[in-house]
C-alpha cells in the first residue's frame, strides 16, 4: 500500500495542501512569489505533484510532464528564509490534515529535503565573520 492510500488517498492531500496554501496566503513574503492573484492553480499544481509523488495518481506527470522541481523553481529567489516560511506552513499543514504516524514523519522528511534542495539564493545568509 502506499503513504498515498494508508493516509486516504485524496481527501487528505486536499486538506493538506489547502491548509498549506491557507498559511502562504498569510504570510506576505512568500504570498508575492506566487504569481496569480489567486492560488487555486498552484493549489491544484501541488496537490497533483504530492499525490503523484506519494504512490497516487500520476495526473502531474500526464499533464505537465516530469516535475524538474529545480528547474521550475530556478527563476525564484528561494532564499532560506522563504524556505523557512515554506516548511512553517507545510509543517503545520500536516498537523491540520490530521495525517497520522509514521507517515506524517515520512512526510515531513520529504518536505525538509525537498525545501532545502531548492534554495538557490543566499541573500539573506549573514557574512561571514572575520
């Protein structure tokens, strides 16, 4: 089986990343990486990819092709602060959905590595002391 079904297929993706995009919308510096005035479409984009990556269905891939989380993510300044916000909000979104352990863990691991993999700005990274 997998995370996908043992955590309810889509009924529990829908409330995972809609409380994920309850919280970007909030949050006014990650709110202006988001293009579209409204969220719904990076909503249903997220969704789609969460499934698909967690053993659901495949409809990401069918419709847009092979993630490239990197390359779709290259002309956004994903600095460590935004990856901070981003895994608040993905964090706490995983507690709203009520997903339960251990899969909650693999979950969470997944999104730590995943944000983390995606930083590509070091603007506000201190310098170094001298």
């Amino acid at each position: 089986m997998s995370l996908y079904e043992e955590v309810g297929g889509a009924p529990t993706f829908e409330r995972l990343v809609h409380a994920f995009y309850e919280g970007v919308a909030a949050d006014p510096p990650l709110r202006a990486l988001y293009p579209e005035e409204d969220l719904a479409p990076a909503e249903r984009r997220l969704r789609m990819f969460l499934e698909q990556y967690f053993g659901g269905p495949t409809a990401y891939s069918q419709e847009r092709g092979h993630p490239r989380l990197r390359m779709r993510h290259a002309p956004f300044p994903v600095t460590l602060d935004m990856r901070d916000r981003w895994m608040r909000h993905m964090l706490a979104a995983v507690d709203a959905a009520g997903i339960p352990e251990p899969q909650a863990e693999q979950m969470r691991d997944y999104f730590l590595r995943a944000a983390h993999m995606l930083v590509n700005s070091a603007e506000d990274v201190p310098p170094l002391a001298p």
